[in-house]
C-alpha cells in the first residue's frame, strides 16, 4: 500500500498477537531507575523512572509486550513511573471498536473538515521542526524540549528502534498545521509525541490529531490507541477523557475507567 494517503505500512508483516500481557520470550533484559526530578505535572511531587533500552533484535516484540505493561518510549529507551507513594500517572488507551464521538468531538471533525491528512515514514523536516518550537515556546517555554535544537528534534523522530511513523496534517495550502509521531504496536497505534500550530486554538488540533490517530487505528483493524499516561490533578492530560470508553491499566490489568 502506497503512504501519504492517510494508510500505514508496517516495516515487515507479522502475526496478530492476543491484547492479552503474553509471558516474555526473549532473554532478559536490565532494568534502571533514574534519579528523582521534579515531577512537570503535579506540583510539589518528584518522579523517579524505570527505563530499559530497546536494542536488541527482539526489540519489536519487546516492546509491544512493554507497551501492554504501561511502558512509553522516548527514542530507543521503554519508561514508565516508578514514584514513591504516587501513582498518578495512569497508562490509557481508547477501545477503538467501542469509540463513539461525542457532540463535542463532532464539531471538532467538522472544523477541521479542510485539513487533509497523510502519513509519511518519520523524517525530520525543518517544516516540522519550526512547528515544533513555536508550539514548544506557547504551550510549554518552561520545559527542556523548548530549548531544543534541529538536530535534538531530529533524534526524537528518527531514533526508533521500532516502526514509526509521522501523522501530518496540512490546510488547503499545503501549510503544516499539526504532526503526531507515532510506534505501530501489534494490538494499536501509540501516539509517542504530537505538536500543533499555537494560534489555531479554535480548531483544537490535539484533540482532532488523537481522532485521526483513531481513524488510522480502526482502518487498520487495531483495536486499541495509546495515549500514554493521563493523571486526574494535570490539567495538560485534561483532554485524554474525552475519549471514550478509555481504559486504563491498574493492578487488575486493563479496566474501562469511570470518569
């Protein structure tokens, strides 16, 4: 299948696997938590990480396993929270056969009815990279990612041990508005990081970029978007429960959470 239509190739064909955390089959791999930082989402916290390296040959399958456990990936590292007393961070995802819009959600698709969309292999533009630090200096100036060079922005989209891909949206222009990154998993799409244009408030492109993550995801036959972590005190993470059903991942597996 050809890109750039809204359609997304994997790097190799593979056997669908159960959504089920299945035992793992490869060697062991080491596990490291990071020093305490203060926590960018709730006030007052620390966060504190658990991160292993995905560089092996079963790289793919590791992850994906991961991915089911709540882990995230940040260039060629798998990470989840590992807090001390706090567990807010809460690893979600949207049931895709179940997805329905809501009328909130609706206006939104149909604001943004003139903006096409394609996906294309993760390659880092200066287009998307001058998109990246407007975005960047409006929503989070005060973060590390603000301060960013081409060449930091360029290892966050193509240093993927795993197949990724670009979502991109564009206007009648051909002017790019907004972009998610994302890994294909063998049960679902995860959005790894997306970024807008600031001054387009009235369409809001997040959440339209999460639809399309959707849409994707359910042409594909994927039953399941990532979304990451959603955490009740962030307002930033705000959004994530407007899509629904949402589950989330607790010490009882993956639940429809109750919002």
């Amino acid at each position: 299948m050809p890109e750039g239509n809204g359609r997304i190739v994997r790097e190799r064909p593979s056997a669908r696997r159960s959504a089920a955390v299945e035992p793992l089959s490869i060697p062991p791999q080491h596990f490291y938590r990071t020093a305490a930082l203060p926590c960018p989402y709730v006030p007052g916290r620390v966060e504190r990480k658990l991160i292993t390296e995905l560089a092996s040959p079963d790289a793919l399958p590791f992850y994906n396993t991961l991915s089911r456990a709540g882990f995230r990936r940040s260039h060629h590292l798998a990470y989840r929270p590992a807090c001390s007393r706090c567990s807010a961070c809460v690893p979600v995802r949207i049931a895709v056969a179940d997805f329905a819009l809501s009328r909130s959600l609706k206006r939104i698709q149909k604001t943004n009815v003139d903006l096409g969309m394609r996906v294309v292999r993760p390659q880092a533009t200066l287009e998307q990279f001058r998109l990246f630090a407007r975005y960047q200096r409006s929503r989070h100036a005060d973060s590390d990612m603000a301060s960013m060079t081409f060449g930091d922005f360029r290892a966050m989209i193509e240093d993927s041990p795993v197949a990724s891909r670009l979502i991109e949206l564009r206007d009648g222009r051909g002017a790019l508005l907004g972009a998610c990154l994302l890994d294909l998993l063998d049960d679902g799409l995860s959005a790894v990081y997306s970024f807008f244009d600031p001054e387009e408030r009235r369409r809001s492109l997040g959440t339209y970029l999460v639809l399309k993550l959707i849409e994707a995801a359910y042409r594909h036959k994927l039953p399941y978007a990532y979304l990451g972590y959603w955490i009740a005190e962030s307002r930033k993470m705000a959004y994530k429960a407007r899509f629904r059903p949402l589950e989330a991942l607790g010490p009882e597996g993956w639940r429809r959470l109750a919002l």
